[in-house]
C-alpha cells in the first residue's frame, strides 16, 4: 500500500488487520503520529511484515517505536534510508533484531 494521505490517515491503517506492507515512503509523518501506529501496531496489524519510511521526517524521537515495530512478530524488513534517525540509534534497531532485512542509509545512501 502506497501512502496518499496525509498524516491524520495513518489511523485508518489500524482497521487493516491483513496488512502485510506498508510503504510510508515521503510521507511527512511525524514522530508522534508513528509512536502512536506502532504501539498499536502488534495487535492491530499483526501480520505485517515490512515498512518502508524512506525520506520520512522521523528522528531519534521514534527509537522507542521503531524498537517495538522490529520486535512485532512477523516483521522481516526496514526501510529507514533517508530519514533523519542517527547511526547510533540504528545500530540499537539492528542490535535488537539482527533477522530483520534493514536499509539505512543518510542523504539518499543505503546499506543493508
């Protein structure tokens, strides 16, 4: 699922329970809005398995979030290239689920 809505939508995802992607990709989620879908996110969306944020405005301020949303079940894969999250918090993202298929990378660069 691409994301044409604004930030208010992300709501509505958790009426989705057979939500398997979700492609957050240049949307201008904020830190508060995603904290909010991921607390939920193991009970509502429970077979979902990758997100993708590429070029979100997320920071640091989503560590805690982006820490349940790799330790949700079925999660396998994590797009957090281009955003605004630091090395060092990514490097916590991996060390808590180094299964998952990552890609981060700062200013449009990527590693897996």
């Amino acid at each position: 699922m691409r994301w044409p809505w604004g930030e208010g939508g992300l709501n509505c995802v958790q009426a989705m329970p057979a939500l398997e992607m979700l492609y957050l990709d240049n949307s201008q989620i904020s830190d508060e809005s995603f904290s909010e879908f991921a607390a939920n996110c193991s009970s509502s969306n429970p077979k979902l398995s990758a997100v993708f944020l590429e070029n979100c405005a997320i920071t640091d301020a989503s560590k805690a979030a982006l820490l349940q949303l790799v330790q949700h079940p079925s999660m396998s894969k994590l797009r957090l290239t281009g955003t605004k999250i630091s090395r060092a918090v990514f490097e916590e993202l991996f060390a808590a689920a180094p299964e998952l298929s990552f890609s981060y990378g700062i200013g449009g660069g990527a590693e897996e």
